[in-house]
C-alpha cells in the first residue's frame, strides 16, 4: 500500500491508548492505515509478523475518529 502525502483525503494521527502511542496515517476513503510508529511494535511483531491487525486498540479508534461512527475509546489527534 502506497500512500502519497499530496491526497487530501489522508490524516496523520497521533493516538494514544493506555501504555501505546502511535502515528498512525489513514486513508478516509478506503480506510487503508499504515503505522508509522508504535510503542508497542517490539510485542506486536513477535506476535503478528510485522502488521497491525485490524482489532488492535489503536487501529479501531483511528478507523472510528475518521468514520465518526462512534466516540474512540483512545485519544485522538490529527497531525500537520
């Protein structure tokens, strides 16, 4: 997945959840994300094989503050 920084339909986010910070990038079309840092990848990776699952904590809130579907349960911010 590529994602070029000149569209203007994707958000750089900061999120926040309990012990885990993460940027997160995320396309508000298609919902398509990509992590560019995380606080927990050293234990994701040993268990997920390098991706983020789409149930992981700061995934959902992301996809939830794009979609305002509901309140995330993480704090939330979009970066410039």
């Amino acid at each position: 997945m590529v994602i070029s920084t000149l569209e203007s339909n994707v958000l750089k986010l900061s999120v926040i959840y309990r012990n885990t910070r993460a940027l997160v990038v995320i396309d508000t079309e298609t919902l398509a994300y990509r992590i560019v840092d995380c606080s927990r990848k050293l234990f994701c990776r040993i268990h997920v094989s390098k991706s983020c699952p789409p149930y992981c904590p700061v995934i959902v809130a992301a996809k939830d503050f794009v979609t305002g579907r509901r309140k995330p349960r993480a704090e939330v911010k979009v970066l410039e």
